[in-house]
C-alpha cells in the first residue's frame, strides 16, 4: 500500500464523485430523513393537542392554556370564526369564553362554558385539553382537585418523547446508507465503467484502492452524522464518548460496503443488495420506538453495539466509561467484517483478471 497513491485516488474520486446524483444525494439526505421524521412523521404520531378560543373578556382560562406547555393554542374574532375553525379541523377543541365568565365563576354562579370538538380529532387530545381547562375552574373556585394524578415511569423510553426516540433511528439510517453506499458504490461504478481493471495494470493495487474508498466514505460518514445531530439537538456534552461511538460505526457500515462493493458486479446487485440485507442491519430500530419488543433480541444484529451508546449519549447523557464495552464489541464486529474482505477481493480480482 501506499499513501500517496490512496491520496490520489482520493482526491480523483472527490474530483469526480460530487458530479454524481447518488453522491449529491448523500449530501442532502441528513436535511430531507431529518424532515421527514421529525417533523412529518411526529406531526402525524404524537401531535400537540390544539386549541381555539374565542375570549371576549381577557379569561384566565385563556391566559392560562396560552403559557401552558404542549398546547397549541390559537384565538378567534367571533364565535362563527371559531365553528369555522373546528369545522375545518384546524383545533381540536373550541371554547367560548363569555364576558365576565371568571367573575361569576368566583363568585359561585354556574356561568356557561361552551365547548366544540372536531369530529377529526384524537380522543386523548380532548381529554388533556378538557382536564386542562378543569383544573383551572378548580383554581379560580378556590377548590382542590378531587384526586392527585402521579405519573411513574416504569421504563426509561417511557419518558422520553417520539421525536426524540428518533433521533438514534435518523442516525442509524444515515450511517447505514452513506457508510455503507458510498464505498460500495464508488467500488461498483469503477468495475462498470472499467476504471478498476484498467487501474490495476498501473502500479496502484487493490488494497490502495479498497483503502481509498473506505477513507472517503470513512470522512463522509462521520460528517453527515454530525450533521445530523445537530440538526437534531444531539450534540451532547460528552464528545469522546460521541466521537468514538460515531467511529465505531462507520467502520462497521463501511466494512460491510466493501462487503457489498466486491461481491457485487453492477449497480443492480448492489441495489438489491442494499434494499434487502440494510434492512436486517436497520432492524434495533423497532427496539428503540417499541420499548415493549424484548430487548435481549436487539444484541443480535450488529449494529446494536453502536447504535444503543448513540442512545445511551445522546438521551441520557452517559460517558465514555458507560459505553465502552458495547463499543469494544462494535470495533471487533469491524475488524472481523475487514478481514472477511480479503478473500472477497481476492475472488473479485480473478473475475477482472478473467
């Protein structure tokens, strides 16, 4: 092997790499999973409960739910406005506050309190908005709540809300398809066009050019992770412990791209592939969203020893120390992974010599 010839097919492959869709794609797909995930699939998962409210005298009821945290709260001009909203399906609940409400309310009159739902919105919604809105009738009688709600967690993913149980899924989706695509691409797109066969009568060998695609799809990886924690909120204050997660990862998925890279002729059998072996290695996902799955079956698919410290730093803020192992086990799954590459690119070399 030899640096200086890995440097050049480097810097030719980010010469011509950048030119391709599929590498361009690479580039944007933190931003477009990010979308996708947290914002489209958390609006229609676990959305905030919404409430419009027609407030003709400045109601502590309205003020209230205005500061209370989880509730979209929105007003309208007139009582016909407000029908129009929930008709529209634009709130899940509609209250009509009366002038003078919070006056007859202390002074013990039953004054009129008008509620309208949406025939589209979620039973929960309405519960939490209707106790909400209870719970400050009780404070403005003066009167204590009948029974005392305690929530306990049994389990930690219990606590935590989707959008964050996301963040170690969109991390994972972005290891896997760029650690693993763009190696196993480039290697791909060079025996198709020819390149390699024609490289390997130069004095570069295969190791240099195995070499130079795992350091580019090394260095791509590793930045589109960071990428996307931060779009994600998720650079916690435990860098080591981070780094060296996302490390160990990529040289995982960037293993398996060789894998995919010299055992794959064309771009078709990569494709086919990465559309039905990705989707074993992308399996600890369901564990994460589905605390009720038995854990133990996660540890099976070699991605869990990396992808359970990115959880484990990311939401709960363990250290170096706390994910070690775990991360021990995940480097030596890659070595093992790198020596299965060998005799790969040996048989790969006889098909071109052939």
């Amino acid at each position: 092997m030899s640096l200086s010839r890995v440097w050049s097919l480097i810097s030719g492959d980010l010469r011509l790499g950048f030119r391709s869709p599929v590498i361009l794609w690479l580039l944007i797909m933190p931003f477009v999973i990010t979308f996708l995930l947290q914002v489209v699939f958390v609006a229609l998962f676990d959305p905030e409960p919404r409430i419009c409210i027609q407030d003709s005298g400045e109601s502590e009821i309205a003020l209230t739910l205005e500061r209370a945290e989880g509730i979209r709260l929105s007003r309208a001009g007139s009582p016909e406005e407000l029908k129009e909203y929930i008709e529209n399906n634009n709130a899940d609940l509609g209250l009509v506050i009366e002038d003078g409400f919070d006056e007859a309310v202390r002074d013990g009159l039953k004054p009129e309190l008008a509620f309208f739902f949406s025939g589209g919105s979620l039973a929960s919604n309405r519960i939490v908005i209707s106790l909400h809105v209870l719970d400050i009738l009780r404070e403005m009688e003066d009167r204590e709540t009948p029974v005392e709600v305690i929530l306990r967690t049994r389990n930690r993913d219990e606590a935590i809300p989707i959008s964050r149980k996301l963040i170690p899924a969109i991390v994972l989706i972005v290891l896997i398809i760029t650690g693993i695509f763009v190696p196993a691409f480039m290697l791909v797109e060079e025996k198709e066009h020819g390149t390699l066969r024609a490289l390997l009568v130069t004095p570069v060998s295969l190791s240099d050019v195995l070499i130079s695609k795992a350091l580019l799809g090394f260095a791509m990886t590793i930045a589109m992770c960071f990428i996307t924690l931060a779009l994600n909120g998720a650079l916690s204050g435990q860098p080591l412990a981070l780094l060296a997660t996302i490390v160990a990862g990529t040289i995982v998925c960037n293993a398996i791209g060789l894998i995919y890279g010299t055992v794959a002729g064309n771009a078709k059998t990569l494709y086919t592939l990465v559309k039905s072996l990705n989707i074993l290695l992308a399996g600890p996902i369901l564990f994460y969203l589905f605390a009720g799955l038995p854990q133990w079956i996660a540890k099976i698919f070699p991605t869990y020893w990396f992808i359970d410290p990115l959880y484990s730093i990311t939401l709960e803020g363990a250290d170096f120390s706390k994910v070690c192992f775990k991360l021990a086990v995940a480097l030596g799954v890659g070595i093992l992974l790198c020596i299965a590459v060998i005799p790969l690119s040996r048989r790969m070399m006889k098909k071109l010599a052939g």
